[in-house]
C-alpha cells in the first residue's frame, strides 16, 4: 500500500516524458530497509512539505497550477509506516521531489 501510493502520486505529478525511479536500500547498521520514490515533477513548495501527512489536508500540492485535494491518500500512508515502526519523509529535490521511508528489517525469531 504504501508503495503503490507513492507510486502513484509519481505518476500523476510526473509530466509526460518524465522519470520516476524506485530505489531501496539496506542500512544493515540501524537494521533498516529505506526505499525512495523520485520523480521529475515540479516539485512541492516549502510550505506545503511540513503538511503533507497531515489528515485531510488540502493544499497546493506541487509547485504547479493545479489545486490537488491531499485527503487522505499520504495520512494513510504515513500511519501504516508508523504502524510499522518506521519514518516517512519528503523532500525536494533539484529536478523533481522524493517521497522516501524506512522500515525495520525484522529476522524471524524460531
């Protein structure tokens, strides 16, 4: 789920001819898995990161001319990686955004 939508805020910010990479990592030392979603989109404005998982949140999402309506979407998003332990960020970036989140390795216990 979380995943999926980040994938598809990816891809309905990314202009036609853009790029959305997917990158995931293992930072063995904290026993973490980080995964990143980037796009080429216009990017978000600085005051609107601070609200994006926030509940029912409305706002101008990216730095483009389009009112995007942030219900529920990334709150859901955010409190599934908080279930989990984990953290959620985003960022700008200088050709587009980056949506990414850590979630603990866990190692099965027999």
């Amino acid at each position: 789920e979380i995943l999926f939508n980040l994938l598809d805020n990816a891809l309905t910010y990314t202009p036609p001819g853009g790029q959305i990479r997917v990158k995931a990592e293992v930072d063995p030392g904290l026993e973490m898995i980080n995964i990143h979603v980037c796009d080429t989109g216009p990017g978000i404005s600085d005051d609107v990161l601070a609200n994006l998982f926030n509940n029912y949140w409305h706002g101008n999402y990216r730095m483009s001319n389009s009112n995007a309506h942030l219900g529920l979407g990334l709150n859901i998003v955010a409190e599934i990686v908080r279930a989990h332990h984990g953290t959620i960020h985003a960022a700008n970036l200088p050709d587009g955004s980056e949506f990414y989140f850590s979630l603990p390795i866990y190692k099965n216990q027999v």
